[in-house]
C-alpha cells in the first residue's frame, strides 16, 4: 500500500509541482508562466493551459493582484556602481518605479555609491512596503563621464 503525505505544506507544494510537471507551459513568457501555474492549480484542471490567454498587462495585473493578496511581500534590488553616486550634488540619480510611481528612497540605507570615487561599491536592500511593489522599472544615471559605470539587480518579487 502507498503511504500517503500528511504534511498539508508538502501536499500543497506538491500539488504545484504537478501543474508545473503535467501542463503544457512552454508558450507562455517568462512571469506568465507563474501566473498560468496559478490559475491551473486554483481551476484543478491542467489541460486548460492550451485554452489560456493573457493581454499585455497580464503580467502586472497578476504581480499586482498577488501582492494585494499577501501578508508579506519583499524584493531585492541592487546597485553596483564605480564612480556613479545614487545622490550627487542635490540630484536623484537612481530611482525605482513600483506601482507605476516613481520611488526616490533606497532600500538598505546607506548610500555607499555617493562616495562617488572610483572604487566599485553598492548599494542596495530589500523592499518590503507592499505599496512599492512590485518593482516594474529603475533608472539610474550618473553615467556619462569615462570610467563611470553601474549595473543593476533587481531580485524576484517573494510573497507569503
């Protein structure tokens, strides 16, 4: 006789991995696939992924509907910089859009990339006000002179 899983948390993960498994998702862009999972599994019926369509907005639609629905929500962001401050001489040169708004703070506090000097440093911290997120643009720059240079990492949007 097969033994049966009682942890609820293994059955629910479990439950996942079946639609991720069975269903067909390989047409759906990258985040999409998430979201189709999501559905799949709210439905229980794993050949709907053929018959699904999402407009343009979907992706942010459902990023936004699962951060509503959420407790707790947090995601990453980074910056790595050589010579390229966050805030130089009075101007904002970095800035994240969550929610369609433009958001000026920094996660993590102390803005290391304003020493503005040729040495790499970052910057960067969890987001975790739920109204910031999810995180959907960043711009930066203070990038324009030789030898400036910065990259950016934005991390996976994590809800419970």
């Amino acid at each position: 006789m097969r033994p049966y899983q009682k942890n609820p948390e293994a059955i629910y993960q479990e439950s996942f991995a079946t639609v991720v498994r069975e269903a067909n998702l390989d047409r759906f862009p990258n985040g999409l696939d998430k979201l189709a999972t999501r559905v799949i599994h709210a439905c229980g019926m794993i050949d709907i992924a053929d018959r699904l369509a999402f407009s343009e907005k979907a992706f942010i639609a459902g990023a936004n509907a699962l951060v509503d629905g959420a407790t707790s929500c947090t995601q990453s962001l980074l910056w790595e910089c050589y010579g390229s401050g966050l805030w130089t001489g009075g101007a904002n040169y970095g800035y994240f859009y969550g929610r369609g708004n433009i958001e000026t703070y920094w996660p993590g506090g102390t803005a290391q990339c304003d020493l503005n000097d040729n040495v790499w440093r970052s910057n960067g911290g969890e987001v975790t006000n739920r109204g910031d997120l999810p995180i959907t643009r960043v711009r930066f720059g203070d990038t324009g002179d030789a030898g400036e240079q910065g990259y950016h990492t934005v991390g996976k949007l994590k809800c419970r």
